[in-house]
C-alpha cells in the first residue's frame, strides 16, 4: 500500500466532536466519480433513475436522527452537496458519551448519519440496477464545520449554484471527466 494512503492527512479539525451541535456542509462522491447521476443540461441537473434516489433518502434523514435540520441540497452527476444542523441531543435513555473506535462514527454523529444514508441509497441503487456488488459511493465523504455566517452563506450559495456553475469547473468538461456508467 502507499505511505501516503496509510497515513493519510486528517481534514476534521482537531478535538472536534462531530456529534456536536452544528452546521456541516457535507459532499458524498460517487465512486470513481463516475457520472452515475445524471448530466447537466442548460445549466440544471437532470437527474436519472440512480439521482432520484438521494432526494427521498436525503429527507428521511431527520426521521431517523431527531437532532438533524436539513438545509440546502443538490445532487450533481458525481456527488451531492448538503447543509446539515446537528442540535442539541436531548435523549433521556441515551447511553454516555464513548470515544469512536478507529472507523466507526460516533452515534448520532455526521459520520453516523451520512454512513446510515449511503447504505440506504447503495441497497436502493443494488436491487433497481439488480447489481447485488454494485459500488455506488466513494468510500469516504467529506464535511466542513461552518464556522461562520459569511462561510455559511457561500457555502449554501455554492449548493444551491452548482448546477448552473458545473461547465465552469474544468474538472468537469467531457475531456476531463470518468465516463459515464
């Protein structure tokens, strides 16, 4: 394996509990970021059978975890944005507070939540494409804790611009992009 794969460089901040009270922007990426759903067409995402599956799963989310509020959300042909505020648990019968083992997200956390989400989705994607080893998602994702209100202001302009901006980025052009699936 590769030094730099073993060791890789943490991007959570330090001491952050990422069950904490909070604003996180959050992106899932698609496996090899392959274009799987979607395409962009005039500046807006058309979503294909794969893409109309984040949508729903997105917006049970705070069925499941009563601390979460969902904000702005999109979902591109590679990856999906999302904006999510963790409150305050208030939950009598809730165990105290264990440090996560190595690979396993502390429960109620971002981690926790966004590993209940992909899981939903890939099972949903596995039995419509009857692909039981179908690989939908990266296996990681990446967050950001918003620290501020100017930050979190171009962070839920750069979700909600996202569609419209795509053929801005050059990662994104036909030359450059994965084929798509």
């Amino acid at each position: 394996m590769p030094e730099d794969r073993r060791h890789r460089r943490s991007i959570r901040l330090a001491g952050r509990d990422y069950s904490w009270p909070g604003t996180y922007f959050i992106t899932i990426c698609a496996a090899d970021r392959k274009l799987v759903l979607g395409r962009i067409e005039a500046g807006a995402m058309r979503e294909n059978v794969l893409g109309r599956l984040e949508r729903p799963q997105w917006l049970q989310i705070p069925h499941e975890f009563p601390n979460v509020e969902l904000d702005a959300f999109v979902v591109m042909p590679n990856h999906i944005h999302g904006i999510i505020h963790l409150h305050r648990r208030v939950i009598a019968d809730e165990p105290q507070y264990k440090p996560a083992e190595f690979a396993k997200p502390q429960i109620r956390s971002i981690g926790w939540i966004v590993r209940a989400f992909k899981a939903r989705v890939t099972r949903e994607a596995r039995q419509l494409l009857r692909r039981p080893t179908f690989k939908l998602w990266q296996k990681n994702y990446f967050e950001r804790v918003v620290r501020d209100a100017k930050e979190y202001e171009d962070i839920y302009r750069h979700v909600c611009d996202n569609p419209k901006n795509w053929d801005q980025n050059e990662a994104n052009l036909p030359a450059n992009a994965p084929p798509p699936l």
